[in-house]
C-alpha cells in the first residue's frame, strides 16, 4: 500500500508543470493555478492509504479541477472574507463627503446635459450602448444602420462628452 502513495506523489511531481498550465487554461489565472497545485499537493501528500488509484494522473487533476470549482461557486455565492476591522475603519467612506458628493453630482448634471445636446442619432446611439448595454452590432440592427455608423456616432458622443468634462 505505501507503493500506491509514493506512486501517487511521485506522479503528481511528474505532471506538476502540466498540471499548472491546464489549471491557468481552466481558470485564466497563474495565481490561482499555483494555489491549486499547492493545494492539490497537499491533499496528495496527506492522503491516508486506501484503495488502489486505477490513474493517478487523472485522480490528480480531478482533484485540481474540484478545488477550482469550489473556489468559482464561492465567488458566485458572494462569500467573502472577513477584513480586520482597523483596516475597515482606514477606508474612507465616499459617500460621507459631502465635497465630493457635490462634485459627483455636477459632473453627473454635465453629462447629462452634453448627452441632451447630441444630436437626435447620436443621443440615440450613445444611450442604446452605454445606457442600455447594446454591443454595437445589436444597436445597428435595432436602428437600421451599419456597424461603422454606430461606431462614428459613439466617436463623436464621446468626444463632445471628453471635451465637455476638460
């Protein structure tokens, strides 16, 4: 039985370099990928003798591919964690100054009106893309134009707002 645990560490150091790069594939990212490999050893290591692994390659990576699973439901969840409170208190809190909520507010009522003043299509064009979240190939569609129009008219809406906003 010990055979079947070496065997199994043993393989795990053959496939490591692998190993990280189907996980930085898997979850674009090589901080998570060294995470999980770290983490995958660990579970290796630590696995107590028991029944025989028919491939270790792939109990290996199926390890590794459940950790980062776990990792994604958690951020779908919205787990967080927990901050030290004396940093929590360090962070200032926007919403309390009034300065800067004034000033959130004059620019919010300059952009408005620089998007008021566009012209009719432009308007249109500018609030179906950034208001309503329309890609551009949506938007023609749903005016009529071509995709080149719709990207002119997003030129010019934000040129007039950036030179509204210097």
């Amino acid at each position: 039985m010990p055979q079947d645990r070496d065997h199994l560490i043993s393989t795990f150091l053959d496939n490591r370099e692998a190993l990280k790069a189907y996980l930085v594939r898997h979850f674009g990212s090589t901080t998570i990928a060294d995470d999980l490999t770290q983490e995958t050893w660990l579970r290796v290591a630590s696995r107590k003798i028991g029944e025989r692994i028919g491939n270790p390659r792939a109990y290996i990576f199926r390890i590794a591919r459940n950790l980062g699973m776990d990792i994604r439901r958690r951020e779908a969840l919205g787990i967080e964690v927990q901050a030290d409170p004396v940093v929590v208190e360090m962070i200032p809190d926007c919403k309390c100054d009034p300065a800067r909520k004034t000033e959130s507010s004059r620019e919010l009522q300059q952009v408005m009106q620089v998007i008021a003043e566009l012209p009719p299509r432009c308007r249109e064009v500018f609030i179906l893309c950034r208001i309503d979240g329309l890609d551009h190939q949506q938007v023609a569609e749903r005016l009529g134009i071509s995709k080149s129009t719709v990207v002119s008219q997003m030129v010019k809406a934000m040129q007039r707002i950036e030179k509204a906003m210097s």
